[in-house]
C-alpha cells in the first residue's frame, strides 16, 4: 500500500522582551535557579498581572511577516492543569479568541518546486518553570525562572507532507522570526522549539489518519528524524493490522526513536476560561500601522528583490535570505567581486556554508570575510586564477594566510595564460602517451578529457580550462 504522511506543526517561539509577560522580572538566560521569578510569575495571592506592550507589538509584527490578521479584540484564558513547575496551577494562554489567524509562508524546497504553508493561529502564553532532575540524586529541582516568559505558539494547518516538507516550514518560521527580531531563535536553549503532529493516510484516501503528536523537539535534525521515525513506526503499525493511538510522544535522540508519554483519554480537560485579572486584549488600526511602518525588509521581500537585481534562481535566493547575516554577507560580497552575482551566490552556498557548517560556525564567526569572497570571486572572472585553484586559496585564506591577492603571489598560482607555455606543456604528454594519441586520432574521442587531465595536472591546475581545451584540440588534430 503506498501512505500518504500528513504533518502539523505547533512552534513555540520565545518572544526576545527583557522582562515577562506579565511581570517586571528578568527573562535572561542562564541565571542562578529561581532569581528570576516574582511573586506575579508564581500566582501568589493578590498578585495583579499586567500585560507587557512590547510582547503585543511582536505578536502584531509576527501577523505583518506571515500574511496573517491580527485580531480586534483577543482575550488571555487560563488553562487550569497541575505540575510541579507551575505553582500557580494555571497557566495563562489564549484558546477561543487567539491574536493572531488565518496566514502562511511560502516555502522552497528545490530549484523548481515552492508551496505555501497555511498557519491557523498564532496566540500569545506565558511559559512554564523548568524541572531538573539531574544532579539532584534521586530527587528533582524546579527552577522558575522561566515562569512568564513570554511564548507565541503558531500552530499550522496538517499541509505538510513529508519531513523535508516540515523542516522547510520550521526553517522558514525561524528566519521569519529572526528578521523580526522577536525571538533569538535559539534552539539549544529552547526559545524556538516545536511539537510535530504526524499521520499517516492510504494514498488518495480524504480523511487524515490518527495523529500522535512529538512534544519538544528543539533541533531541525532532530525534526527531520522523529518525523521519519514515527511515520515508519506508524506504516509498521498498520501494516499489520494494528491501529495508531491518538497519543503524546517524545523524540529520544540518543535512540533515534520516540515513545509513548501519555494518550488523549488521559490527556487534563484544561477547563479553560477568561482570565477575571486581565481585560481582553483590543488593537487598533493604528497600533497596526505603527508598527507596519517600522518593520525590516522582510525574509520573503528579500527573496523577491535577490532574484530580480541579482538575476538568481528562486531556490539560490531562498538560501541567501535565510538569515539576514548570510544576505548581508553576499550583499556585501557581490560589490567586492566587481559584480558577479551568480559566482558569489555558488561560492557562499556550496564552499563558505559547507564549511561553515562543518566547523559548527556561525556566518559571523567566519574566518573569510565578505571582502575576501568577494575578492576570491573577482580573481576568477578575470582570469587570474582558476575555479580550481580558487580552492586552494579559499583554502589559505580560511586559514589566514593573508589576502588574495598575497596568497596567489606568495604561492605562484596566477593562471598560466601564455599561449608558448601550454603548448609545450601539451608537447610533453603528447610525446609521453604516443599510443594514446594515436587510439584518440583514429576515432577515440572519449580520450580528450585524460588529455585534459594530464596538461592540468602537470601545469598545477593553473590553466585557464577554456583555453587549455581550444590548444588541445588544436594539436591533437595533428
Ligand atoms: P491540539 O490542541 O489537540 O494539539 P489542534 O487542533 O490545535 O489540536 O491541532 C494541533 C496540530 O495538529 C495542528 O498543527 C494541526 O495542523 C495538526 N493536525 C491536526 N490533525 C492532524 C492529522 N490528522 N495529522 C497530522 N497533523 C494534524
Ligand atoms: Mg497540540
């Protein structure tokens, strides 16, 4: 039987305000255990919450960048459930009236293929404290210092339809929200995390499938694993006959599996209702425009404009704008390059963020600067070096041996363009491979790339390949 996978996210995106939700307490990461938690954030008796501004300015900035509406008038609710790190035994969420609805974002997923993701919602909640249960032998700690900090959950439409799908969902929410500048994005300290909603269904079949939902997955490999596992895992299942229980489970990535944690029959009844201490939440017009007219160029704006002034593929420019500091770095770099677009945009794809990636860095951590890639790619458009030996010295240059230009000196990799000496390096691997030349003259054509090969090789690889191949054929014709 050929399945179908049908996948909805929930994204939780830690929203970046210095203080909470509700309270005037630190959110900083990383503070000693329970420093950080007021008597608002723990529900003491009497406490009054008290909207922080700024998180609704994020929200209505989030709706602006996902082509979402933000609503007139939203209303916070308490969602009742007991757990030893919410003292308060509630926690304040949205649940019928959400501040933001009905958006989207476009996702790339190679050369040729695009498709838009539609996001049912998008409501603000404070987050929980945190239990430690290591270090502790044998008993746990809570710390609350996370209590009130401030979450937008986004939740998706099931219009995913593999884990790659998913993946490009996750990523294009990141850089959108990174733009935005209301979330660090930083999963390793779980302020952009997200529950997967996976089924599966017989291809054609209309009705989705039982779902189990993976909570708290906090890396986009991790995603893409706990996706593909638990789709087999459910093919499994009803393969043989058995049926999927509509439950919660957790990704263990030092297993590469997921396991039941709890099933909907047990799941709290939340008996959600409108918090009596926090009026509804009402956004004008106005407020709305406001913050219209402060918002960056846009991820998908950027994508717009890279492929037009740049002339570049629709796939190209969506891994360029994928972080503002990645589209600032090739901005930067195609001015240094005497304009090369395209060479500039192969270059950061395929060698910087290759590179990059291995070495775990960041683009800010790069050891080339723009100016140098930049450079690197205009000694190739003018025959100085090349494409091969550009390698060599990206090499060089990753390894601060100096600049281009110095490298290409200092080493003597300037491309050999001297018409007398490549013809005498062909007479030697002529003379030198007699009965190759003699297979290739009586009708092996194929040999003409070993030919190239071997005059490469033999000048260091410091030919220009176009003209190396025009001399080649010149004398092999005899
Ligand atoms: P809950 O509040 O129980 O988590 P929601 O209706 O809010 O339920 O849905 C949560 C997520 O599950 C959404 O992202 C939605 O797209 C996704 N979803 C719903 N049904 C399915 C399904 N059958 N398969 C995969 N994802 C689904
Ligand atoms: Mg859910």
């Amino acid at each position: 039987m050929e399945w179908e996978v049908v996948i909805g996210l929930e994204v939780h995106a830690q929203l970046a305000t210095t203080s909470k939700i509700f309270s005037g307490a630190a959110t900083k990461f990383g503070a000693e255990p329970n420093t950080q938690a007021c008597a608002i954030d723990l529900g003491m008796p009497g406490v009054l919450p008290v909207l922080n501004q700024d998180v609704l300015n994020m929200a209505i900035k989030f709706a602006l960048g996902a082509n979402a509406e933000v609503a007139s008038k939203s209303v916070f609710a308490r969602k009742n459930y007991f757990y030893p790190d919410l003292p308060k035994g509630y926690q304040i969420s949205q649940y019928e009236l959400p501040v933001v609805q009905h958006g989207y974002v476009d996702i790339q997923l190679d050369e040729n293929t695009s498709k838009r993701i539609r996001i049912t919602r998008a409501h603000l909640e404070e987050d929980a404290g945190k239990s430690l249960h290591e270090d502790f032998q044998g008993s746990s700690g809570i710390d609350l210092n996370r209590a009130g900090t401030p979450l937008l959950e986004i939740v998706s439409e099931p219009d995913m339809r593999s884990a790659k799908e998913a993946v490009a969902y996750l990523k294009a929410l990141h850089t959108l929200v990174r733009y935005l500048e209301i979330c660090d994005g930083n999963m390793q300290e779980g302020s952009f995390r997200c529950d997967a909603n996976v089924s599966v269904r017989p291809k054609g079949q209309k009705e989705f499938g039982t779902r189990t939902e993976l909570k708290n997955i906090n890396s986009f490999r991790f995603v893409e694993r706990a996706i593909n596992y638990e789709v087999e895992r459910q093919i499994n299942v009803l393969e043989s006959g058995g049926k999927i229980t509509q439950e919660t489970r957790l990704y263990d990535p030092n297993k590469n599996e997921t396991r039941a944690m709890r099933s909907k029959e047990e799941a709290n009844d939340y008996r959600y209702f409108p918090d009596p201490d926090l009026l509804p939440v009402v956004i004008s017009a106005e407020q709305i425009e406001k913050v219209r007219k402060d918002l960056p160029e846009l991820p998908q704006q950027k994508h717009k404009r890279f492929m037009e002034q740049y002339n570049l593929s629709a796939y190209d420019a969506s891994v360029l704008i994928s972080s503002k500091e990645i589209a600032a770095y090739y901005e930067e770099a195609v001015k240094a390059s005497g304009n090369q677009p395209k060479l500039v945009a192969n270059w950061i794809s395929s060698e910087l963020l290759g590179a990059l990636n291995k070495s775990d860095y960041e683009i800010a951590q790069s050891p080339i600067n723009a100016a140098q890639l930049g450079k690197l790619v205009a000694r190739i458009a003018d025959d100085t070096i090349s494409g091969k030996i550009a390698k060599t010295i990206f090499e060089a240059l990753w390894n601060k041996e100096g600049e281009v230009d110095e490298i290409i000196e200092k080493r003597g990799l300037k491309q050999v363009t001297d018409t007398g000496a490549i013809e005498k390096l062909i007479d030697e691997i002529i003379a030198a491979n007699a009965d190759k030349v003699a297979e290739y003259r009586s009708g092996k054509d194929k040999l003409f790339g070993y030919f190239v090969g071997q005059t490469m090789k033999a000048s260091g690889g410091k030919l220009n390949p176009q003209q190396l191949n025009d001399l080649l054929k010149k004398k092999l014709a005899g």
